[in-house]
C-alpha cells in the first residue's frame, strides 16, 4: 500500500510538472517562434506573388526536404537516448559531439551531390521558364548551407529538450527570426529576392549559436565533437534508420506539390506556401509545446521504471487531450479565417485578388489538423519505443497517399486539390498509425524478465 501510494504521489507531482513545463514551453516557443510566423507575411507584403518568389520558395522547399530527412529525426530519437545514457551515468556530451560530427560530414557531401545533378532534374519536373528555372538554381546554392545549420540546431534542440531545459530552444527561434527580417528589410531594394535567402542562413547561424553555447553555460555537458562511431552512435543510427528513410517518403510530399504546382499559373506555387505557413502556426504551436515536453518527461520515466503499462496509460491521455485541444484550436481558427488571412497577407504588393485562394487553401489544410496532432503523440510513443520501423511505414504510406489522391483531386479541383488531399491523408495514416500503436503498446504486458527486450522494437 505504501508503494502504491507513493507512486501515486510521484505521478501526480509528475503530472503537474508536465503541465507547468508543457505551459511554459508552449508559451516561450509562441513567443520565440511569433517573429518566425510574420516571416511569410512580411515576403508576401514585400515581394507579392511572382516567378521569383515561386524560385524561392521552390528552392527552399527543396532545402527543407533534404533538411527535415534528417532534423526531426535526430531532434526526437536523441531524447530516449539520452534519458537513457543519463540513467547509466554516461558521457552525454561525447554522444551528441559524435551526432554532430557524422551529420556535418554526411550533409556536406550530400549538398555538394546536390548541387551537381539537380540543375537538369528541375528542367525535368517543373514548368518553369529559363530565366524562372535559373533563379530557382542559384537560390537553391544560395540556400543549401541551411542543411547543416538545420541538422546542428536540431541536435543541440533535442539535446537540450532531453534535459528539459526547453526554453532555449524554444526561445532561440525569435533571434533567427529578427536577424533574418532585419537582413531582408535592408537588403530587399538592392538583392531582391537574394536578400531572403541571405537572412535565412544568418539568422540559422544566429541560432545556432545560442544552441551552441546553451549546454556549456547551463553546465550539464560538455560537447566532444568527433567522427568516431561506437557501439551506442551505431544503435543510434540504426534505430534512426527507419525514421530517415519514412522522411525521405513524406518529406517528399511538399516537393511534389511543389512540382505539381508549378504545372498551373505563375503564382501557384506561391500561393499554396502562403496557405502553408498559416497552418504551420497551430501546428508548431502544439509540437513546441506539448509535444516536445511529453517525449521528454515520458522517456525519462519509462527507462527509469520500465513500466510498458504506465507508458500505455500516458499515451492515451495524452492523445486525448492533444486531440480535444487541436478541435477547438481548428474550430476557432475556422471561424476567424477570413480576417486572418486579410490582416496576414492583405498589404503591400500582395494581390487582394489572391486572398480568397489563400483563405480557401487554410481551410482545406485545417481539415487535417486534429488528425495531425494525435499522430504526434503516437508517433513519439513508438521513438520512445524505438520501433522506428513501424513509423516508417506509416510515414511511406502517407507519401504514396498523397501523391494518389493529389492526382487525382487537382483534376477535380485545381490547386485546392493538393490541399484536400493533405488532409485526407492525414486522416488515414492515423488510423494505420493508431493500429500499429495498439500492436505495438497495446498488448500483453510482459514479464519482468522481458520487458527490456520489448525497448528495441526496430530490428
């Protein structure tokens, strides 16, 4: 009776700290990123909709695919890991040196490769013009140095969530954000489109040297950077694997609508990035809060207790109340979209005629937004888990979805139709990824004997 009772009080006390932690973030990271939301806002008031901005957010999205392959994966597989190596008294700072050093090495080689054969694919996939294709390369060189920064910042974010000191990474996005609108104010008149790019990759290195020095001054590791690959970086990079290869699937996705886009009138391409970055708000908002705290308080307490049941439990309150949340987030949001979208890109050189397709585009996107978060949730019990092979196909099946129903929906309905299909997929991966949740977690709860056996899920 003792011990239950005194697990009862832990968990309470626990529960309270993810909700003071979960508040705290979701509020640092709504200020931090804030600046980051009126980026979009200010380019679309800036520079309108035209063939250099489709170049531009062509390439950039480009960038982001062969970026967000990796950045998700290590800033979320590294939290389990490093609860567990802080549980056995092991040097974190060596590990996420090693993460640091392997991805630098990797992405540089393959940003070079890119940089070598992409020029022709793009006259392949797209319809660009030349003068459009020429812009969409050189902006696409300009910005490939946001790979490493993206991949680094990652690392050192998912370190720091690991040690739930969430407000540096949390906060660290206003600062990239406030020097990259301060290069493109300044810049704008004499580079044009060029400035944007430019403010990209100073304001990453801005915040990637917050993140940098962050672990040093809160003194809870030291980071040794190396090359070198033990046994645990080989774990790593194994159980990384599945959720690599799943993000080259899904990355892929925006890519396509990109292409796909790009096939319509000039602006389109544009147009739906616009819509994009509106629905990105409520999302990052619920994955920099609650999201981000969860699989750092749940990975820290299954490796303390090993209790597949507790973990269970967890899960589907968390998956509830994200769900429930993200309703009335998308309920709200559907009923101010119309002033939202005029106060968010009705100025400057944006085309008013525009904004209907850009409120219409939100709020086919926002269809998909519950069906999003709750997969969050059940996505970050299958990483504390490890079972990354199941996400990756869940993440491979969300890639060939979307590319089927985009098909099939923009005959029906244009460009409205990458947007439907966005939140049509979303919807039926979570019910696959809802049965691989329950066959995952929801079984059998083994013995004690086999319960570490039940931890390494991905072979």
């Amino acid at each position: 009776m003792g011990n239950v009772g005194l697990r009862n009080s832990l968990s309470q006390l626990l529960s309270r700290a993810i909700v003071r932690d979960a508040v705290s973030t979701t509020v640092w990271s709504t200020m931090g990123k804030g600046v980051g939301f009126l980026v979009p806002f200010f380019i679309a008031a800036w520079f309108g909709v035209s063939s250099e901005t489709d170049a531009f957010f062509f390439s950039y999205g480009i960038i982001l695919f062969f970026a967000h392959i990796f950045s998700p994966v290590v800033e979320t597989v590294i939290v389990p890991y490093i609860a567990e190596a802080r549980t056995r008294d092991e040097d974190v700072g060596r590990f996420v040196g090693q993460i640091i050093g392997l991805s630098g090495a990797l992405i540089l080689l393959l940003s070079g490769l890119i940089i070598l054969v992409i020029k022709p694919v793009l006259g392949l996939v797209t319809h660009f013009d030349q003068k459009s294709l020429q812009m969409a390369y050189s902006l696409l060189v300009e910005t490939a140095p946001l790979m490493l920064l993206l991949i680094w910042t990652s690392v050192l974010s998912g370190a720091l969530n690991a040690y739930k000191k969430f407000i540096y990474a949390a906060v660290s996005p206003a600062f990239r954000a406030a020097m990259n609108l301060t290069v493109i104010f300044l810049l704008k008149d004499r580079m044009g489109v060029h400035a944007v790019a430019l403010g990209y990759i100073l304001g990453e290195l801005v915040r990637l040297a917050i993140l940098f020095i962050a672990p040093a001054r809160l003194k809870i590791f030291t980071l040794k950077i190396s090359l070198k690959r033990d046994v645990k970086i080989r774990e790593f990079i194994k159980t990384s694997s599945f959720q690599v290869f799943g993000m080259v699937a899904v990355g892929l996705n925006p890519v396509i609508d990109k292409i796909m886009a790009s096939w319509m009138a000039i602006g389109t391409v544009t147009l739906l990035e616009y819509a994009d970055r509106l629905i990105i708000i409520p999302l990052t908002l619920i994955e920099s809060g609650f999201v981000v705290v969860f699989l750092s308080y749940m990975s820290e307490r299954f490796y303390k207790s090993m209790d597949i049941k507790l973990l269970k439990k967890d899960l589907l309150r968390a998956a509830g109340a994200t769900g429930l949340s993200s309703f009335l987030l998308m309920a709200f949001l559907m009923l101010i979209h119309n002033p939202l979208t005029r106060i968010a890109f009705g100025r400057g050189k944006f085309p008013l005629d525009n904004l209907k397709d850009v409120r219409i585009l939100f709020l086919l996107l926002l269809i998909g937004l519950v069906p999003h978060t709750v997969n969050q949730i059940l996505i970050r019990g299958l990483i504390i888990l490890k079972n990354t092979k199941s996400l990756f196909k869940a993440l491979l099946l969300r890639n060939f979805l979307k590319i089927i129903l985009n098909l099939g929906l923009i005959l029906l309905f244009g460009i409205y139709g990458i947007a439907l299909a966005t939140s049509i997929s979303a919807f039926l991966v979570l019910a696959y990824v809802w049965t691989e949740f329950r066959r995952t977690i929801v079984r059998p709860i083994p013995s004690s004997k086999e319960t570490k056996s039940v931890v390494d899920l991905s072979g």
